[in-house]
C-alpha cells in the first residue's frame, strides 16, 4: 500500500510553519524573503509528492468494486486511500495558505 506516506503530510505543514517562523528574524534583518518562499516551495512539493500515490490509489480503488463483492477487504483499502488522499489535500492546502502572508505581508511587520 503506498498511501502512509500521505498520513506525514500534515506533519509537514507543522513543520513548515515552524521553520518558516524561525526565519522571520532573519528575513526582517536581511529584508529577503526569497529563502522563505522557497522553504514554503519545497514543503508544498514535498506535501503534494506524497499525497499524489494516495490519490492515485484512491481513484483505482473507486472503480474497483464487482458486483457480488461484499466489499470488507477493499473497503478498508479504499477508506485508508480517500484518508489519506484527502489528508494530504488539506495539509497542501494549509501549507498554501501559511505561504500567502509571505506574498503580501513583509516579516518585518508585528
């Protein structure tokens, strides 16, 4: 099963927020932003390379039920794939939102 990576994704929205708040001194005294922006970059790529086996999984499992299947040894497959997937969405869309401060706002500001 390859969807327990998606399961980390919202570890690494915890982890952008942090790192991204440990730079904020730096970047208010070096007025450079771009070292922000890239670390943002590379937790959303990171975020949306793990969820995207999950999905994968998810959308294969969606058309995988028969006809006389009960459906008790897939369904669980299917529910950890959907979890994940969408767990991976979320936190890739938390990452996106913890980045757009950084476009308006400077890091200077308290």
């Amino acid at each position: 099963m390859r969807v327990w990576p998606a399961f980390l994704a919202p570890m690494l929205a915890l982890l952008d927020q942090g790192v991204t708040y440990a730079m904020v001194d730096w970047a208010c005294g070096t007025q450079n932003v771009t070292a922000m922006n890239w670390v943002h970059f590379i937790f959303l790529a990171t975020a949306i390379t793990v969820t995207l086996p999950a999905w994968a999984d998810a959308m294969k499992y969606r058309t995988a039920t028969e006809p006389n299947d009960a459906g008790e040894a897939g369904g669980r497959v299917r529910m950890m794939s959907v979890v994940a997937a969408l767990s991976g969405a979320l936190s890739s869309l938390v990452i996106l939102a913890l980045w757009a401060p950084t476009w308006f706002l400077s890091p200077c500001l308290s």
